[in-house]
C-alpha cells in the first residue's frame, strides 16, 4: 500500500491533498430525522460531531439514526392507532375525523420519537 501524501500549490504554498475516507453510508440519502439528528449534533453536540466526523462515523450514525426513528415511527403509529380505535373503516366514514385523529396520533409519536433518538 502506498501511503505518500501528494500536495498542491496554492500561492506560495504546498498543501497536503487530503481526505476523508468515503463510508459505505455515504451515498444514503438522510432523511427528516437523519438530518434532525446531524443538526442537533453540530449546533448542540459540538464535541460529539466532531468526533464522529474525525472518526469517520458520523455518516454510520445518522443512517442508523435516521433508520431506527423510521422503524419506530412505523410501529408506534400502529400501536396508537389501534389503541385510539382508528380504523379503514373510520377512513370511510368520516374522513376529516380520521385525518384529524391520525394528525394528533403523528405529532404524539413524533414527539416521542424527538425525545428519545434525537435530541439525546
């Protein structure tokens, strides 16, 4: 394995050509809560990001992130709406109800889902 350092001249200057090492997450698109997480990280975390980022992890921790708040965000909406008693049938009935009742059910597990994966 080569490891030479090649440079480039910028003015009066040879500055070293360097990178970070492209993960295998870094072509995943974030999603709303991936991206969350990396904003909360660098406006409040700052020590955290940066150490993921130096690491190499940052891009793992997101996808991660990002993965489990949509699985959760999935089950938790099932779980409210069968306990709400929000149904097809519902859907078919009076629609603006159900809308109205599954909008409060999403802002609930959202905020669950905030608390808990998020903003941590």
């Amino acid at each position: 394995m080569d490891n030479k350092i090649t440079y480039r001249k910028v003015g009066d200057f040879y500055l070293p050509n360097l990178a970070f090492p492209k993960s295998k997450y870094s072509d995943y698109n974030l999603g709303k809560y991936g991206r969350m997480r990396a904003r909360y990280l660098k406006e409040h975390k700052k020590a955290e990001y940066a150490i993921l980022l130096i690491d190499g992890k940052l891009d793992e921790h997101l996808y991660n992130t990002d993965i489990e708040c949509k699985n959760r965000f999935e089950l938790l909406m099932k779980q409210f709406a069968k306990r709400e008693h929000i149904t097809e049938e519902l859907k078919a009935k009076n629609q603006m109800e159900w809308v109205h009742k599954m909008n409060t059910i999403k802002n609930a597990v959202e905020e669950i889902i905030f608390e808990e994966l998020i903003f941590v």
